[in-house]
C-alpha cells in the first residue's frame, strides 16, 4: 500500500482534470524517514513546491486537451501577461481578508483619443501622444483593477480605455541588451505594473483639482493610479537565478504589501490635511508651464559643478559618483502592525536558523526587531521591499540546497549539503518551481525601480508629480538624468567588499573579514566573488554575502527629470555616468537610447561581458538636450574611444 509522502506526490496526476485545484498536505502525518524522501523529491517535481515546514502545495495542472489553448496563446491573448496561479493562502494568524494574487502585467492601461484608434484622414495631425495605436487593445476595468492613467487635457468624450504592452510604448520606454563576446547572456530585465497600494507623497491640492472636462477614471476597489516596476538582474554562473528574479522578485513584492496589509499614503488623513494647507493656494501646472518653469543652467555653470564632482570622484574608491541623497522614509499604514512585526521577526529567525554564520546577528535596516515594538513601530514600502527581497533570497537558497548537487556525488542523495543550509523553501508567487533538477551555486545582482504617482496623470507628463524607488542589490546600476544641467545622478552605488560601507558591514562577522582578498587585477573579492551582496551563491552566504537591498527615495517635481536608467555592469564597468546619459540625450526615443548605449558599450568594452540598458521617459524629456553642455560634454572621449575600438591594432595589444 502506498504511503502518505508516495500518495502526496501522486497528487498533482490525480487532478489533472480538474483546473484550479489544489492539495495541501499536512506533514505531522507522514513519518519521519517518508518525510525526508519526500522532501528531496519535491524540489523538482512539477507541479509541487513547499509553503512551510508544515504545509505542502501541489500547484494545480491541466492537460493538453483538444481544443485547450496553450499557455502561450493564453498570455498573448492577454496582453503578454502571464496568468494568475490560484492557490490556497494557509496562515493560521492572518487577521485580515487577503487579496488574490494576479498575474504580472507587462502592459499598462490608459486612454486613449478614439480618432487615434481609428483616425480620421480630415485631421492634419495626429493627437501627440507618442503611444503605439496597433499594439493597444481594448481594457474593461475589473473589481480590484488600478485606474487608467489618464493624459491631461483630453476630453472625456473622445476617449477609450486601452491596455498596451509597455515594451511596444517606444517613446516612453526602451530596454535593449547583448551577450558581448560571452557564450550566452546571463542578464535579464524586467517592466510592466505590479499591484501594490500607492507610495507617492500626496499632490498639491492644485494639481489633484481637474479642469472641466478632463478624463477622470472611475474609483476600482484599489483605487490608487497603476504602480510601474522596472527590474535589472545579472546573473553570474548560469541564468537560474536571474530568471528567477525576473518571473518572481515582483510577485514577493506583491505577496509581501498583501501579507503586511499595506495601506496607501493617499489615504492617509493626516498627510493629506497638511498637505492641502501647504499648497492649496498654488495654481495648476499644464505642460507647456512644467517645462517653461525650469530653471535651465548654462554650460559655465555646469562646467563648476563637474570640476567638483571629479573632484570628489578621485576620492571614491568605486570608480562612481556618491548616489543621490535619500529622502525621509515615508510611514504607512497597515492593516495588522503585530502581524506585519510577527513576519519581520520570523523571516530573521529563519535566516539564522537555516543559514547562520553572518545571519546570527542579522538586523536588517527598516526592521523593528526591539522588544518593545508594536502599534507606533516604523513600517514603510521600504520595509516591504527589504521582506521581500529577502524571503526570495532564502527560498531561493534553500530550493537550492534540497537538491543533488552534480560535482559533488556523496551528498547528492541527502538533504545535506556542505553549505550547511537547512529548510524548505516557501511556495513561489506563481507557483512555479525554483531553478533546475540540480543544484545551481551561481547568483544574481538586482536593480528594482517602482514609480508611484498621487493621480492617474502618468509619470512621464511634463506636469506630474511621482515618487521613485530604487531598490539595489551587487553593481547593477540606475542613473537620473536632471533636466535643467544635464547631468547624470546615481541612485545606486557598487555592493563591492572594498568600498568602505561594505567593509564595515562585513567585518561585523570576522570571519567575513579575512575571506576578503585581492585578486589578479587588484580588485577586492569575497570568496572569489566580486559582489558582497547578491541573490542566490549559496556558497557564501554563511560569510555575509547577502540579499539586503539598498533603498533609494526620491521625489520627482514636474519636468525635474529627463529620464531614468537600468543597466547592468556590462554597461556601467565600460561607461562612465556621463556618457550614459549623453547617448541617450542624442536619441529620439527611449527605445533608440537603451539600444545606443549597448551598441556603444559592446563596441568598446575590452571584457566582453552581457550588457542590458533600461530607459525610462520621465517628465522632462523634451528638454533632454538643452541643460547645460547637452551631449556634447562627453561627444570627444567618445569619439576618441569608437576610434580606439576600430583600430585593427587593438586585438593584438
């Protein structure tokens, strides 16, 4: 007779015919030496991923029946996105209703003029909104949905609601990447809307006001304008990992707002009485006023300002400018304060329970990990990001651990390992297993951004005001560039072993301290690795080599910002900030500026490595080229190395 673990695993071929379904299997029940045979196989068995130490999903499956679409005619159908995965929520504590997950959306929604949907041939010219008409498709607005972004000034009358994919929106954003001289490409990137509540610091009374007959979407049961999220990753050692990132990292973000019960800044009483009295007496900005209030600086100016930036730049040992400063966090809401501590404090007890080593005395920043927290303790979207950049990291590290490792055969029938990491991974957002049949020691570097904006006016209109997040983890890059000098503005900085505050942060744990050592060229590494922070590299965990991301706030007047920048080191090791930015100024669309600026860094890159460029429209964009020198600052030093780069000579040296 077949036992209980044997049984569970014949589950998911049990309820094939029934689409939706799921089984959820209590371990009390299965003996311990079943239990462990069981464990092993689960990692790798489709349709079947852990959700604790007690409970067991069987993700549902469905057949390939005559007439039955195929996943990928599924997600073409709808817009490129990928579909929910129902599952049960089990959480014994959980004092309030969750929401269900959906699925990714790489599309945004919006209106669009009808006569640009169909136009007329008596009109002169087109509307101007710059949004690909044969690549939108009707959107009817569901229960929960965000609403459309709504363009300024356009008549109610003359407008419908679309859905369009974001990566066809070629004047608002562009992502372009190569393999360089590498067998394969490791990077992956990311775009689309994720369903979390609002972040932005709330408008003006002035600009949340809306002129007589202007679009104004209909409340959802959200309520809040759609969040934007754009993500880098750069895998090291294999594409495991970073494909992870791409398919999951936005789902534990969802998943970790839901848990926390996160409730939006727009919302918030106290924020919106102080706010309305600070700005109530200020005018309405329409585009034309956003971009003519600048206070564009002129090349003598700027020229200032880069002398003290190079100045400083000697200085830093990263090669890089000093990022952006931070602004103030901004404290949310939420639904259940002891509940949302409860998972803080579980996530770092599992972490020095599974992993140890550096992780025994882990306190993660935006944690309340005190003994007197409670209802007044500090929780923010920071707080969230930090949770779910974490929980990834460890059921991705854990997924890992379960499995045979290939170079090792002794271990490869045990659920012990050499690393000594124990435990089971939770059950991805999606459903979907972690990585491959085997062991995968590689990881990733990551680069997040999350744009919110306080109304349905889109974050790329001259007139809006939005807030931007940045979440960094390794030496993957985001840049603005500011309109009125034309300079670039790091939002990041490298996550290398010797850069000063990754120095301090390792030496914490000493044994940390003495895995440091140079290499060949000069450069610090940890255990041969380059990055001290980093998804997945299951080997180096133990020594501090982890997942906590970097945060970066900052909020975005109307025009302040021409555009914002993702890319991997491929491009930032090659190129300096400046010419970054430059590139893209001299482009007609983003779309042109992320290919440029991969051309470019391929052409004179003398290691090769993958290269991956994200650029995003911001408000400023029309006036990209006019702030200080322009494209011009950079224009020699780039000549000058595309020559280099052509010289047949260069090969041989």
């Amino acid at each position: 007779m077949a036992s209980l673990a044997q049984r569970a695993r014949w589950a998911p071929r049990a309820l094939q015919h029934r689409s939706g379904d799921c089984v959820v299997l209590s371990l009390s029940a299965i003996p311990r030496e079943s239990r462990a045979e069981s464990t092993r196989s689960s990692s790798t068995s489709p349709g079947f991923t852990w959700t604790s130490a007690r409970y067991r999903y069987a993700a549902p499956t469905t057949p390939a029946t005559p007439g039955t679409r195929s996943p990928v005619e599924q997600r073409r159908q709808y817009g490129g996105s990928r579909q929910p995965y129902h599952r049960s929520k089990i959480s014994h504590r959980s004092t309030h209703t969750v929401r269900p997950l959906r699925g990714f959306h790489t599309y945004f929604v919006t209106h669009l003029p009808s006569s640009s949907l169909h136009p007329e041939s008596s009109r002169p010219h087109g509307p101007g909104h710059g949004l690909p008409r044969d690549a939108s498709t009707p959107h009817t607005t569901g229960p929960g949905s965000s609403p459309a972004v709504a363009p300024p000034n356009m008549m109610s009358r003359e407008l419908t609601v679309v859905r369009i994919p974001l990566r066809r929106a070629k004047h608002h954003f562009g992502s372009s990447t190569a393999r360089g001289s590498r067998a394969y490409n490791e990077d992956a990137d990311q775009a689309g809307t994720i369903d979390i509540p609002a972040f932005a610091k709330r408008a003006p009374q002035s600009v949340i006001r809306q002129k007589p007959g202007e679009a104004k979407p209909a409340e959802s049961a959200l309520g809040d304008p759609q969040i934007f999220y754009f993500g880098v990753f750069d895998g090291h050692g294999g594409t495991q990992c970073s494909h992870f990132l791409r398919d999951e990292l936005h789902g534990y973000i969802e998943q970790a707002s839901n848990e926390f019960g996160l409730r939006s800044t727009l919302r918030d009483a106290k924020n919106l009485a102080n706010e309305q009295e600070a700005y109530s007496d200020k005018p309405p900005l329409s585009k034309g006023d956003a971009l003519d209030a600048l206070d564009m600086k002129g090349p003598e100016e700027v020229k200032e300002e880069k002398k003290q930036r190079k100045e400083a730049l000697q200085t830093n040992p990263s090669g890089h400018e000093k990022p952006i400063e931070n602004i103030e966090t901004a404290l949310c809401e939420v639904s259940d304060h002891e509940k949302a501590l409860r998972m803080e404090r579980s996530l770092v007890d599992e972490y020095r329970k599974t992993i140890g080593g550096y992780f025994r005395r882990f306190n993660p920043q935006y944690f309340d990990l005190s003994e007197d927290a409670g209802a007044n303790s500090a929780i923010s979207i920071e707080s969230v990001l930090m949770y779910a950049f974490l929980r990834a990291d460890i059921d991705f590290v854990a997924a890992q651990a379960r499995k045979p490792d290939p170079d090792d055969s002794r271990v490869s029938d045990t659920p012990l390992n050499d690393d000594e990491i124990l435990g089971a991974p939770h059950a991805t957002p999606s459903g979907h297993g972690i990585g491959g049949q085997t062991r995968f020691k590689g990881g990733s570097t990551a680069t997040v951004a999350l744009i919110s904006t306080p109304t349905p006016a889109p974050f790329w209109h001259p007139s809006a005001h939005s807030t931007l997040l940045v979440a960094h983890v390794g030496d993957t890059r985001a840049l603005l560039c500011d309109t009125t000098t034309g300079l670039a503005h790091p939002l990041t900085s490298d996550h290398h072993p010797g850069t000063p505050g990754e120095s301090r942060r390792l030496r914490r744990f000493a044994a940390a301290g003495s895995m440091v050592s140079g290499d060949s060229f000069g450069e610090e590494r940890i255990a041969g690795l380059a990055n001290s922070r980093a998804f997945g590299d299951m080997r180096s965990k133990r020594i501090g080599v982890s997942a906590e991301p970097e945060i970066t706030r900052v909020d975005m007047g109307p025009a302040q910002y021409t555009f914002l920048v993702l890319m991997s080191d491929g491009v930032s090791s090659t190129l300096s900030d400046q010419e970054i930015v430059d590139v893209i100024k001299e482009a007609r669309t983003p779309e042109e500026g992320a290919r440029a600026v991969v051309e470019y860094a391929t052409e004179v890159s003398h290691n090769g490595d993958n290269a991956t460029c994200q650029v995003i429209r911001l408000g400023g964009w029309e006036r990209r080229s006019e702030g200080g020198l322009g494209s011009l600052g950079t224009k020699e030093i780039r000549d000058i190395r595309r020559a280099e780069a052509q010289d047949p000579r260069r090969a041989k040296q």
